[in-house]
C-alpha cells in the first residue's frame, strides 16, 4: 500500500507504527477480503506520520564501530490488572512490587554508588588497555561485556580493540573462538567435502557458539544455513546427557539465541549465568550488578514521570473502551532504546505507544466509519478548530495527540535549538511518498518481523472480537488448509527469512546513523517479547519481564 509509506524522519517509529501497512504486504488475499483496511492503514498512517520528527532529535548516534556488531554481539499481551491500573505516585508504585521494602532499600544503596562504579570502571579499562591483551582474550571480553550491557562504560576500549587485525587471533582448532570470528570466513577448516564434521559434536560448548554465530547469518550465507541446521540436530541430541544447569542453559539457546533477545533482558539474565562461571571476573560481574541496579532505578524514575503524564491525560477515564497499558508501552521503549542515555527517548517514545494504542482502538473496534473519516481530516489539517465536527469522544483524543505532539516539540526547541512542530503536520501525499522512495529495506524488514510476531500473539483475540484477518489466516485461505499450527509455523519461518534479510543490512551501507540501525533491530528483538506468549502459552508473559527489568533489583 503506497498510500502508508510516508516521510519518515524518525525510522523506528515508523518500524514500529507503520505495521498495520504490512499486514497487506505479508498476505495478498488481505486486499482481496477486507477492502476497509486499505482506509484503516491510511488515516492511522497519518496520525503516525505526526509523531516521526520529534523522536529522531532525541537519538544520540552511537560511536561503536560497524564491526562490533557482526564480529562480537552474537549478543503485548494483555498485562493483569495490577499492573494496568496507573499509579498514583512513587510510593504507589512501590507497593506494587514483588519484593519487600527492606530489599528495595537495600538494594538502592547500590544505585547511587558512583564511586564504586567509577573505581571498577578504571580496572576495567586498564585490563583492555593492557599492551599484551591477546586479541581473541579481547574479544571474548568484548562479547563478555556486551552480553552484561556494559559495554556502553567501555565504547573507546572496544573501538581501539576492534581496530586491530584480526589475523592475530590465535584459535587453532578451538570451534567456539571461530565461531567469534566467524565473520572473517574461516569456517573452511572444519568442514568436509562442503559439511561440517561429526566430530565437532564431541566439542558441545564450542558447537553452542557456532550455532549462535549462524543466527548472523544473511541471505546466500550458505556454510551459516548449514551450521544452523547442523548445531541444532547435536545440540538437542546432547541435552538428554547434560547437567540440569548447562542443560537449561542449553534450552534458552535453543529456544532463543542471543541474536534475536532483548538486550536488558539478556543482561539480567547473564548476570547470574556469569556468576556461576569458575574463571569469571569478580570485578567485571560487581559492576554489572551495580549498573543493573543504577539503570533499574533510572527505569523507575521514568515510568514515574509516565504514569503521572498518562494519569493527568485522563485518556482511560473518558474512553473506557481503550487499552490501558502504560507499562507495556515502557517495555517496548526499553527494549527499543537500551542504553541509558537515551531516557528522554524512552519517556516520549511511551507515550506515544500510549497514545497510537488507544487511537488504533478507535479504528479497530469503536469509530463509525463517518467519525473516522472526520478524524483523518482533523489530523491532516492539525488545527484546534478542526475538531470541531468530532463526536466528544474524538475531541478528547485528539486533543490528547495535539498537546502531547506539542509538549515534545517544545522540549525539542528547549534542548536543542530546534523547531520540528511545522514538520509534524505533514501528512500522507504524493510528495512525501516521492521523498521515502525508495523505502530503507531496514524499515520494512524491522516492521514485517512486528506485524508477524503481533499477529502469532494477538490473532485469536482479534478474531473473537471480528477483527480483520491475521497472516496465519491468509496463508490458510490460499494454500487451503486447516491446521492453525501449520499456519503458524509458516510465520515462524517467514521470520526467520526476515531476519536473514536484516542481517544482510548490518554489511550494507545504507547511510543511515548506527543508532537508527540498532534501533530497528531492536523493534524486532522486542516484538517477540511483547507478542510471543500470546502464541506459546508456556513463554514468559509481559507481566513477567515488567517485573524482571523494572520491579526487582540484583539484591545478593
């Protein structure tokens, strides 16, 4: 649909919003069986495009070089009413928490330890910096710090070890060196006649790593396809003979490599992992301990700032029948854009979540037809006065959007010099389709994987309630059959194509800040998150990593 690509100056947002338009790309039979989403896609599509601008002034670009990406960093369902209902101030907030008070306190005397911080810092970079640090010991490191999410503390460190040669590397035989390096093609060694050697399953750790490097894999990497396939075979084969630890260990991998996992989620995670590790760095896991804790309280005080905002909006009490989810609307942000420094970001990316969430419910299941039409003229005029025609339930809506839209561009002004309010009116035209052409395959490969992962987490809700068909069900209508599982096993491996396909952009020079980059990788890492215990019932659940990231700190 032409008609949904608008200007786009703020690209993960557009990976994020726009994926009602590729629910008509993923499926043909969509246009043919529900001629109203093509209207539905094109007035959400211009309240969207409203919102891009602002948040592309908040990104700061990154400096990690390209290649740490490819060479170290093999790195919602509905919430329970607990967690939906907002909270009224910072000791509300508290009383919510699945620990004790006495924790909380406790644990909070880690958060403000900057000296502490500062002092494991220095050891840190003097370890890097050592003149006679073996490249693959730095590298390993490197991926150590990264899978922690410190990494951050060291951003110069890592650029400078990067830069050296990797022909220094000395790995021998060593399989899961290899696969740290598997980027530089030397995979050759232990393969046979163009198949990997049996032998190399005696090796069980090292054929771990090669399977989490072949999930870099891109299209037509063909020895990654078969490293894939191979290391998946022996490594389910070899958990029946396993510790129940490693064997754990071994099924989270199985189930989720590290490629595709939320980067706070992976950290916290890791942490204890790493804390059972006999040569692991004492120094290395205090410090991340102290940073999860630090940057879990940051957390705290930006959900504080957001559950205040959408309390005062006043957006639920008015429209009872839209979705209340501002703690789902911060995980998304969190997961999106990690790394602390971005905290301005998250807070105003959420709200923008909050906001399009409720808009999508008027279009989904509560605005005639008429009224809809109506909004889209309001949002495309972008004037006070243009509501004047709006049912009252649409006014309050809309002049949610209008002041929020606002408010960040003020601060936008503030902090930066900038004004973007005048480019938040553009709208969906000829013109602004002309200037996305052609349209970042990142973008699109980013906002795929969502709308696949929203429809295998949200198709059965949608259709009890007559909502239009999910892409398991187009499969199902064109290739006619009737297994739902069948169906969604072939949206797992359109995925897992698409993924192929975004990881061949992290070798392509798209022009685009690494930042923006990231960021829509994330979207894709966070979309299973958010969507994936709608399609397996036994996966966490949102509720579950709400309370992980953001309600219970590091305490031993």
């Amino acid at each position: 649909m032409a008609s949904a690509q608008a200007i786009n100056t703020s690209p993960m947002v557009a990976c994020a919003f726009n994926y009602k338009a590729e629910r008509t790309k993923t499926m043909s039979s969509i246009r043919a069986c529900f001629v109203s989403e093509s209207f539905t896609v094109s007035c959400r599509s211009s309240v969207r495009s409203s919102w891009r601008a602002s948040l592309s002034w908040q990104m700061r670009h990154d400096t990690v070089p390209w290649r740490t990406l490819r060479s170290c960093m093999c790195t919602l369902t509905p919430l329970s009413p607990s967690l939906t209902k907002p909270h009224k101030d910072k000791d509300s907030v508290r009383k919510s928490l699945p620990i004790s008070s006495a924790e909380l306190e406790e644990a909070q005397l880690g958060y403000n330890n900057t000296t502490a911080i500062e002092e494991l810092q220095g050891r840190i970079q003097r370890k890097l910096a050592k003149k006679d640090l073996e490249p693959m010991e730095g590298l390993m490191l490197i991926d150590t710090l990264q899978r922690l999410g410190i990494a951050y503390y060291f951003d110069e460190e890592i650029d400078s070890l990067l830069e050296k040669p990797a022909d220094g590397c000395k790995i021998g035989n060593d399989l899961s060196q290899t696969a740290l390096l598997f980027s530089y093609n030397i995979f050759g060694e232990f393969t046979k006649n163009g198949r990997f050697r049996e032998s190399l399953s005696q090796d069980v750790w090292g054929v771990l790593s090669l399977y989490e490097a072949s999930y870099m894999g891109g299209e037509n990497e063909d020895i990654l396809s078969q490293a894939m396939k191979f290391t998946k075979t022996h490594l389910t084969q070899a958990l029946s003979n396993m510790a129940p630890k490693p064997a754990e260990r071994m099924r989270g991998a199985l189930e989720l490599p590290r490629h595709h996992r939320m980067d706070r989620l992976e950290a916290r995670t890791y942490i204890d992992e790493y804390g059972r590790e006999i040569n692991g760095s004492p120094e290395i896991l205090q410090l991340a301990k102290l940073d999860f804790n630090r940057v879990q309280s940051l957390h705290q005080s930006e959900l504080n700032e957001i559950i205040r905002w959408w309390k005062d909006l006043g957006l639920i009490d008015n429209l009872r029948f839209a979705r209340d989810r501002p703690l789902e609307c911060f995980l998304w942000s969190v997961g999106i854009f990690p790394e602390p420094q971005h905290s301005r970001c998250r807070i105003e990316l959420t709200k923008t979540i909050a906001i399009l969430l409720v808009i999508d419910d008027v279009f989904d299941s509560y605005g005639s037809l008429d009224e809809l039409i109506l909004f889209n003229d309001a949002i495309k005029r972008w004037d006070l006065s243009a509501m004047e025609k709006l049912p009252q339930y649409m006014k309050i809506c809309y002049m949610a959007l209008y002041n929020t839209t606002n408010d960040i561009g003020f601060r936008i002004l503030k902090r930066h010099g900038l004004s973007v309010v005048s480019h938040l009116k553009r709208t969906i035209n000829e013109q602004t389709i002309k200037m996305m052409e052609p349209y970042p395959k990142l973008f699109s490969c980013a906002g795929r994987i969502l709308r696949l992962w929203d429809d295998l987490g949200t198709a059965k809700e949608e259709q009890e309630r007559g909502d239009v068909a999910s892409s398991m069900e187009c499969h199902m209508r064109e290739n006619n059959i009737s297994s739902d599982s069948e169906a969604r096993e072939h949206v797992r491996q359109l995925i897992q194509s698409l993924w192929r396909e975004l990881n061949g952009e992290l070798v392509t020079s798209t022009g685009l800040p690494l930042s923006t980059v990231k960021a829509c990788f994330n979207v894709s890492r966070t979309s299973r998150v958010i969507y994936q215990h709608g399609d397996d019932d036994k996966a966490s659940g949102v509720e579950d990593h709400v309370n992980s990231l953001l309600f219970r700190p590091i305490t031993h």
